[in-house]
C-alpha cells in the first residue's frame, strides 16, 4: 500500500466513522423516544430501556453505513479537488483506477461489517428484542396499555382503559376475554388499581360487573361487584416456544430452513436470505458512484457542484430502486435475482466509466499532466 493510498484511506476512514456515527445517533436517538414512554408512564426499569435500546441499534447501522461511505467518498475527493491535491496526484501518474484503489479497501471493509450484521448480529438483536418484547407482553401487562385504545394481550384477549390519574389508578376498564370460546367473558368497571402481590401480578376492580355467555345453553351471567381482584398472571400467553420470524433467524437457518414450514413461510425464508446476501453488496455500488461522478474529466477548480448533484441524484435513485425491488421480490421470486444485479450495476458501470481511458489500475502518466503546469 503507498503512502497517498493510505493517506486517502485515512481520510476517508474518518470521515465514514464520524458520518455513519452521527446519522446512527441520530436515527437511534429518535427510535429511542419511542421507548421512553415505557419508563415514565409505564413503570418499566431504565437498565430495561437502554438494553432495549441497544437492541435497536444493529438495524440502523445496516442502514446508515452505505450512506455513511458514500459520503466520505464524495466529501474528501470533493476536498481533494478543491485544494487541488488531486491535480498533483494525477500529475504524478495516479489515472482514476489507481485513485479508486483506498475507496476500494474502505468498501471492502465496509462490507465485511455488513456481512457480519447480516450473518450474526443483526438476526441476534432482533431475536433479544422480540423475546424482550414476549416477556414484556407476559410479566407486565399494565406497561402495555394505552390510554383511550383497545390493547391487545393475546390473540383473544384485549384490555381498555379511559384514563389514568395521578394516583396511578385507571379508569373505565373494559376486558374482552374470549380464550374459552363456549364462555367468553366481558368485564367493565368504574376504575382499577394494578398492584403486585408475592411476585404476582394483580388488578384490582372497584365497582363493575363480569359478564359470561355460555354460546352452549344461550344464558347469559352477569355478576355484580364492589371489589374484584383479576389474577394478571392468568392473562400470560401460553408457555409454548414462539415461533422465529424469518429476521429473527441466522443466515443458515434461512438457507436451509427447518421442516414443517408452509410454502408461503418457506419463501419468506428465501427472500430474506437472499437479501442479507444482496444488501452487504450495495456498499461497493456506494463508494464507486461518488468516483465515477467526480474523477473523469477535466478538473475544475470552481466548484464541481453540478457533478455532486449527480452523484447525490444517483444514490437516491439507487436507493429508491432497492427498495422497490425488495418490496417487489417479497411477491414474486423472478425478482430476487434482480437484488443482486442493481447492487452490482452501479459497481461495473462505474468501472466502465473510471477505465473508459484505458488507464490501468496502477501508474501511468496522463495526457493531460500539462493541467499541473497551469
């Protein structure tokens, strides 16, 4: 590696980490709020929120990191050309493919990041999250419920309440329990207070009535209340072992999937392979657009403002295009051959553009070395 090789991969090193930092703080900080709300009104524990937090953070880092090289590499060959370095680069026999040499290195290690998200860490987060999300839904039921909506707990199961005062208590409960399909119970009442007993969940009912319908005989018993205490951890999912949605898994349980399946889960396990495969490719396409818009050609010392939009221009059609193609490709399969190919479209067409001179990827003096002179 020469000196002006890492001399450019430095620079751009840095600027990705400070890039790609800044927009995951950002987009994380944002997601986060959402989060909040689960330890001021909700009860929830704040080591809770930061550890679901984190859990978060590998999906935008998959997002970011592309946008974050793209970036760097538009930023520092921009500078570049502005202070003139490239003039004197070139004029030392560097031609296009030589200078694309340290955006080559920064993709490759860029996609290796990638290719660990997609293989490890990113099925590995959501899987923590989801199962944080079950225990959550499990052992603190009152955490989920929002004022003024319907909550749903389980499949058969949904709790509303009207409002919460400053005494922690709710008001205006309503629980539609319909787990027994031959008695489905429906119980209202004026206000509720949720309390723990011995490790046990409780809501506690003050003034109401527990509604069952027996859909065998046709009666229906209303039973009248001052005070009703309703067991919370009776409310708990099934101890059953949740089923892995295709996010959730490891890149090799998507490629050769457990048995079982139906044909539709099966090709959702297809798609979402095919895509961790694809996605990590798309950093190379990012770093080589930037090249392709800002190196061939003359060097203009005004500004290359125009070559700039066009690269903007470029990446958010490429991007556009990623995302209807892997919304398409979740429909039909003669799409998922399409995911590689725009991922490697702007990677040979940027190639084709840096070596349309017939400039080798190494040294050789330019014919227009005379621009150093001016």
């Amino acid at each position: 590696m020469t000196g002006l090789t890492r001399y450019i991969l430095r620079q751009c090193f840095g600027v990705m980490i400070f890039v790609t930092a800044a927009l995951c703080a950002a987009v994380w900080l944002a997601q986060s709020l959402r989060l909040v709300d689960l330890i001021v009104n909700r009860g929830l524990t704040a080591e809770l929120f930061l550890y679901l937090a984190l859990l978060i953070l590998p999906r935008f880092i998959e997002i970011v990191l592309p946008i974050g090289i793209f970036i760097a590499v538009l930023f520092v060959f921009n500078r570049l050309s502005s202070e003139s370095e490239l003039v004197v680069m070139r004029a030392a026999g560097l031609g296009p493919l030589a200078l694309a040499r340290p955006v080559l290195i920064l993709a490759a290690l860029g996609f290796l990041v990638m290719m660990s998200l997609s293989a490890y860490f990113l099925p590995a987060s959501n899987r923590a999250f989801k199962d944080a999300q079950f225990e959550i839904r499990n052992r603190f039921v009152s955490s989920l419920l929002q004022e003024g909506t319907f909550t749903t707990i389980s499949d058969k199961l949904t709790i509303y309440i009207g409002a919460r005062d400053n005494r922690g208590e709710v008001l205006g409960v309503l629980i539609d329990d319909e787990r027994d399909k031959n008695r489905p119970v429906t119980i209202v009442a004026d206000r509720g207070l949720f309390s723990t007993v011995g490790g046990a969940s409780r809501l506690v009912l003050v003034n109401g009535n527990r509604q069952q319908y027996d859909r065998t005989t046709g009666k229906l018993s209303i039973l009248t209340f001052d005070r009703y205490t309703l067991d919370l951890d009776t409310l708990r999912d099934a101890p059953v072992v949740r089923f892995r949605e295709p996010q959730e898994r490891f890149l090799g349980e998507l490629l050769v999937p457990p048995e079982g399946l139906s044909p539709s889960m099966q090709y959702n396990f297809l798609v979402e392979a095919n895509r961790r495969l694809a996605i990590p490719l798309s950093v190379f396409g990012f770093a080589i657009m930037p090249l392709a818009c800002l190196l061939p050609g003359e060097i203009n010392r005004r500004g290359q403002l125009k070559r700039i939009l066009l690269a903007v221009g470029l990446a958010f059609a490429f991007q556009s295009l990623s995302i209807g193609i892997d919304n398409l490709a979740s429909r039909y399969g003669v799409a998922i051959p399409l995911m590689y190919l725009l991922n490697l479209l702007p990677v040979g067409l940027g190639f084709g553009i840096l070596a349309r001179r017939g400039i080798r990827f190494g040294l050789r003096r330019p014919s227009y070395v005379a621009i150093a002179a001016s």
